[in-house]
C-alpha cells in the first residue's frame, strides 16, 4: 500500500470511528478499562496509611478492625474497616468534604453489609466521578475538532489521566483523590463555557460545586476558593441575563467564603502541628543562623535545638505538646510572619522553592505502598502497573523551581494573543480562556506556598499534589490547543468538525473505495 493509500486508509477508519465514538467518549471508555483492572482486579492496588486515617475515620463511623493492623502502616493497603454498630463518640477531628464522599460509600456499602466496610465502594464512586470528568475535560479540549488531531488527543489523555499514580488514590482516604477530580471538573466546565458547549446554567452548578468540593477537601486548600472567587469575576459577564449574572456573583461569594471557613475551621492541634514544621523543616532548616532566625520572631534562641526535628519524633528536647511550647514558639508565629520573613530573606526563599520544586513533580508519594499484605509483595512495594507517565515525569522534569516559573510564562505568553484579541472584538467568552488558565496555575502555585510556609519540607511530595495535577491540565491544554491550532486564536462559533465539505467528501471516498 502506498503511502497516500495508507493516508486514505486511516482517515477513513477515523471517519467511520468518529461515527459512534467521540474522542471524549474514548478518553473516559480508556481510563475507565485501566482504573477498573488496576483497582478491582487482583492484586488490588491502593494506598497504604501513612498515619493520617484515623482523622477521617472514627468520626464517619468507621475503625480499624484489622488485629495487626500498626504493623501495616506506610508498607501495606488495607481494604476493609470496621463499621460502628451503635453509638459513636468520636467526632470529627477536621472539616473536609471528603465525609461526603465517606458516608455515601458507608450508606451503600450497609445495603450488602453492616460490620465490614470494603473500601472498593468508595473507589467504585470515585471511578465513576473520574471517568465523568474525564468525558468532560476531553470534549472541552476535541468538540468540533477534526478526528486527525481527536483521537491522538484522546489516547495521551489516557496515558496520562489512566496513570495509576493518580487513580490508587481512588482506594484510599486520602483527599487527594477529591482534590484530582473536583479539580478536573472545574476546569472542564469553565472551558467548557468557554466554548459556548452544554447548557451554561449546568456549567455553572458544575463549576461551583466542583469548586467548593475542592476548596472544602483540606485545609491547605483554603486559598483556593479565593483565587477562584477573584479570578472568576470574568464569569458574571459572559451572559446579560440578570439571573445569570446573579448566581455567578452570588456563587463566587460563596467560594470565597469557602475559603475562608476553611481556614479559620482548622483545628488548633493541626496549626500547632505545621507551625512546628515551619519552623523545624523550613525557617530553621535552611537558615545559616537558627538562633538569628528565630530572634526575627521573637522566640528565644534556646528553641534553636528543635531544628530539623519533627513533631512525631518518639523522643524530643521539649514535649510538643507543653505549655511551654504554646507559650513561647507556637504564638509566636504564623503563616503571615513565616511570609514575612521568606520575602526579607529571598535567598533562604529560594533555597525552599527550589526544595518544593525537586517534589512538585512527584504523582505517587514514595513513602507509601500499593499492595495488600496478602498479595505477598515486599513492605512498601508500589505498583509499576500502567504507570509510564507517572516515572517519565518524576525522572525527567527539571527540579528547580526556574523551571516553574519559566512554563509559567511560555503558557501565558502563548495565550496572550487571543486574549488580547477576544478583549479588542469585545467577545467576553472568547476572554475566558486565559484567566482559567491562571486560575490553575495560581491554584497549583497556592499547593506549593502554602506546603512550605505553611510545614517546611515536611511530606512536600504528598502536599504538593494540588500543583502536579495543575501542572499535567494546563500543559495537556495548552499542548492539545498547540496540534489543534488553536493558541493564538480562539474557537469560532461554528467550527466544523472537519473542514467545509470535507466530511462529506471524506465519507464518500471511503464508501467508493469499500
């Protein structure tokens, strides 16, 4: 076969293929295959407990029932709990909306059984929300985009969305699964209205959600509501319908005040906890003087022997949790001071950004395994299943944060044009294109701030997660928009899905030559 006979050839099975899957439909179909046999086909994959579970257990009616269950932390995935039979007196040690997510898993899981609690039940929810948006996002990126650059769109996204780095999380109670999909959710939905697809009230409810899910997940997720809420005013004006432009207001009200409960809903233990780390692991750490370092916040110099120390250490100087403690260093900072003090010292700042940006790239986190004890692995092992994207990224991204700074500046510089052009044509969808994609990467960039003002060094790689994620949508984006041709110029109203006519010529070509 020729080469033009080989062109025509697969042209016409793209033709015929796009006839009944759409590359969307293909990207969700391909990640939902993978996330199934990964995590419901033995050996299960998920995610050992790295000490963190017990915050979200008890207080939603479930407990540790496994006899050796200690032995098993950090090394082996466990699937099933206990559930609560009568009265619980546990309550909720944190604020998160991933109860939501529990409950519902505990309500369906009592219709099969009320003493075990199989954690497959919530994975099989999360599945199903993932793969919805996945469907989304790659039909935001491919609709009315010819099927020569769909479907290679469509098979990246599966090799990097079905990656099971991401999707272990699913079989764990980590929020980080929430944080992944709520996070995809927003993002396809704003492009989504961005491209003038689905009804624009439905978007609305689903970017709102999405958004306050996200932003409600954890509490180092309090500055994402804000960020939505102020980047997001673009939104009220794409619509003149009063009603429209009320319930968009009104709803960035409500991120905002998302945010801000978040934060000020963070237990006093959790505070004290990451003011410890931001101490030990951060100011203290990296500072060519501990005691000169901590005269700037008015501890006395003798705290300098907590440095590098952290607040679980069996055997330390001071207790952590003494009065001495709250008294003399706890009170004595906080996230604005800790800020205060890395903008007066930029090049300790430096030295912290370029830390963070070694693990900012990091999916899995290299502390915790994949297997269930009985799978017969080794303590800790992790899982190379359907994992290429996940171990390319971490072997090859560069880890400084330069590097962060200058993708930072090529993706805004590249979408700059349209954005000046949809302003000078006064089109007011066209502009969102942008500010969403800032959006992002302010959220990802508030995950990096926040892990070492907020902990120093302390778990970055699992802390950072909110910028991985960021990071893999907006470059998929913008790299999707590169083969479509469409990063300096927005989407025309009626784009075809091929060119004029050419469908139909298509179409009849490959009927005359079966």
């Amino acid at each position: 076969m020729s080469v033009n006979g080989t062109k025509i050839y697969v042209r016409c099975k793209l033709v015929s293929l796009s006839r009944y899957v759409s590359p969307a439909l293909l990207a969700a179909a391909g990640v939902f295959l993978i996330t199934a046999i990964a995590l419901f086909v033995p050996p299960y994959i998920g995610m050992a407990d790295n000490g963190d579970y017990f915050r979200v257990l008890y207080s939603n009616g479930l407990y540790f029932n496994a006899p050796d269950y200690d032995s098993q932390y950090l090394g082996y995935f466990v699937k099933e709990y206990g559930i609560f039979q009568y009265y619980n007196e546990n309550g909720a040690t944190l604020s998160s909306s991933q109860s939501l997510f529990i409950r519902l898993a505990v309500w369906i899981n009592k219709l099969v059984d009320h003493q075990v609690f199989d954690i497959r039940v919530q994975t099989a929810i999360f599945t199903i929300l993932y793969t919805i948006a996945v469907y989304l996002f790659i039909e935001c990126i491919t609709w009315k985009t010819p099927a020569k650059y769909g479907y290679p769109i469509a098979l990246i996204a599966i090799f990097i969305f079905g990656d099971t780095a991401y999707t272990a999380f699913f079989s764990s109670f980590f929020s980080e699964s929430i944080v992944l999909i709520m996070m995809m959710f927003m993002f396809a939905s704003g492009l989504l209205l961005y491209r003038n697809r689905y009804n624009d009230y439905f978007l609305l409810a689903v970017f709102v959600f999405s958004g306050l899910l996200l932003t409600t997940s954890k509490q180092q997720n309090a500055p994402v509501g804000t960020i939505i809420a102020v980047t997001g005013i673009i939104l009220i004006f794409i619509r003149k319908e009063k009603i429209f432009r009320i319930l968009m207001a009104s709803s960035l009200v409500s991120l905002l005040l998302a945010g801000l409960g978040t934060y000020f809903l963070i237990p006093k233990e959790f505070v004290n906890i990451n003011k410890y780390h931001a101490m030990t692991r951060g100011v203290m750490m990296e500072a060519p003087d501990p005691e000169i370092a901590l005269r700037n916040f008015g501890i006395n110099r003798q705290f300098a022997v907590l440095d590098r120390s952290i607040y679980y250490d069996p055997y330390t100087t001071v207790d952590v949790d003494s009065e001495i403690l709250e008294k003399h260093f706890y009170s004595q900072s906080g996230f604005g001071s800790i800020l205060g003090y890395y903008i007066t010292h930029p090049g300790q700042a430096g030295k912290m950004l370029d830390m963070a940006a070694k693990n900012a790239f990091t999916i899995r986190p290299p502390a915790m395994g994949n297997y269930e004890k009985s799978a017969g692995k080794s303590f800790g092992a992790q899982t190379k299943f359907f994992s290429g994207y996940s171990m390319i990224k971490q072997a090859l991204a560069p880890k400084t944060f330069g590097f962060v700074v200058i993708w930072i500046c090529l993706v805004i510089g590249l979408y700059m044009p349209s954005f000046i052009s949809a302003i000078k044509t006064r089109h007011k969808r066209h502009v969102l294109r942008l500010p969403l994609i800032v959006t992002m990467i302010l959220i990802g960039l508030s995950g990096v701030m926040v892990s070492i003002i907020g902990a120093g060094d302390a778990d970055l790689s699992k802390h950072e997660f909110l910028f991985t994620a960021a990071f893999d949508m907006v470059t998929f984006v913008a790299l999707s928009d590169a083969t479509r041709r469409r990063l300096w110029r927005n989407e025309q109203e009626q784009e075809p899905i091929l060119y004029p006519g050419e469908e139909t010529r298509w179409r009849l070509a490959c009927s005359q030559k079966k």
